[in-house]
C-alpha cells in the first residue's frame, strides 16, 4: 500500500536542490569510509525497529556508524534515507 502514497515533499525548487546536496554529501561520505549501500539500508532499517541479520558485529557497528554520518552530515532521518535510496 505504501508504494500508492505520494511524497509531495520534493514538488518545488529548493526540496530538489536540497537533495541534490544530500545526494554528493551521501556518495562522499560513502566513497571516503569506503561503505557500502547495503550497509546504510541495512542500519537505517535497524534505527527503525525492523529486524536486520548483520553478518558480523563488525559489520553492524561499521553499518550503524556510517548511518549516523549520514544522518549528521544531510540532517535526514533513518526513513528519509531509506525513501532517498528508493528514487
């Protein structure tokens, strides 16, 4: 049902540029700690309470920590990311 639920939030100028700007800052940040989207996706749907099976510790705690760049670089939340990397 959600798929029908229209995102209005990004109907005008500045929304767009706003995420053209969260968009670089995510892929330079990605790019420098050498993360991946897997990992992003996976710990932004863990900030939000649903079960994800990290292979590893390590790879939980590099996920989490690669989301909570993303949240304090862009200001976007967990499911906002999550909405961004479906576009």
């Amino acid at each position: 049902m959600s798929e029908y639920i229209s995102d209005n939030t990004n109907n005008n100028a500045s929304d767009k540029a706003c995420d053209n700007e969260n968009a670089v800052l995510i892929k330079e940040i990605k790019k420098k700690y050498h993360n991946s989207w897997v990992q992003l996706r996976n710990a932004c749907n863990y900030y939000l309470g649903n079960d994800v099976n990290f292979s590893t510790p390590q790879f939980k705690n590099s996920s989490l920590q690669f989301a909570k760049r993303m949240t304090k670089a862009t200001g976007m939340g967990a499911a906002e990311i999550l909405n961004w990397m479906k576009k």
